[in-house]
C-alpha cells in the first residue's frame, strides 16, 4: 500500500509540479505551503505520511518542523521525513543537521534530480511498511 506523500514547499509552482510528479507515480498527495499547516496535516494524520520538506520557507519553515517532530515522539515514530535543501544551508546550519541525524532524515540537495527524490520516497515508503 502506497502512503500519502506530504508536499510541504511555499513556492506554489513547484509544489504544484512536485505534487504531479507524485501523484504521476502514484502517490496519493498532500500539499502545504508552509511549515505550520504541515504540522497541523502530521499532527492529525493518523495514517503515517511521507514528507518531502522544505526547509528555508518565508512563513515557519523547515527547521521549526524538524524541532517540533523532535519534541514529539508519536510524530518522530509515525511519519517519515525527507528534507529538500540547499548544501550551503546544511553547511552553515548545525541545528539542522544534528536534527537530521537525529531524526534519521535523509537530505535531498536542491536543485535535485527527480529520480532522487522519487528513489527517497520510495525508501521511505518502505521504512513506514516495515
């Protein structure tokens, strides 16, 4: 069974492409615009969701979600997360990648390929199967 997939990008054209590719490859698909309406959509989302996660949004953005799944662990055990992002913003940010390594999240540099992240979300389809 295919999870839905959480879209979480404050540039609504390329949510809106990342949701078609999604939905293409047969993912059933959620979007949200900025970090605090995706953790409303993982705070009431019984069903895990696999989120692809941006991190620098102009409203609450990827490291406020990171911190607040951190701090809950029914979040941290339910849902699988993959972050979209810069290299320079891991680089320069420690938080973040302290977070990712805690949390387990794999990054996917931005600009990426696709396949890449179709290949991570398929890998994390697989970490919430089993």
């Amino acid at each position: 069974m295919r999870r839905r997939v959480l879209v979480v990008e404050d540039d609504p054209e390329f949510r809106s492409i990342l949701a078609s590719v999604m939905q293409w490859e047969g993912y059933p698909v959620l979007t949200a615009e900025d970090g605090d309406a995706a953790l409303d959509l993982l705070r009431t989302n019984d069903d895990p969701l696999v989120v692809t996660l941006d991190l620098r949004m102009r409203r609450y953005g990827g490291l406020a979600v990171l911190e607040a799944v951190a701090a809950d662990d029914a979040l941290a055990q339910r849902h699988a997360i993959i972050l979209a992002t810069g290299a320079m913003d891991i680089a320069t940010n420690t938080r973040v990648r302290a977070l990712c390594d805690q949390l387990r999240i794999p990054v996917i540099w931005k600009p990426f390929d696709l396949r890449e992240l179709l290949d991570a979300v398929a890998a994390a389809q697989q970490r919430l199967a089993g």
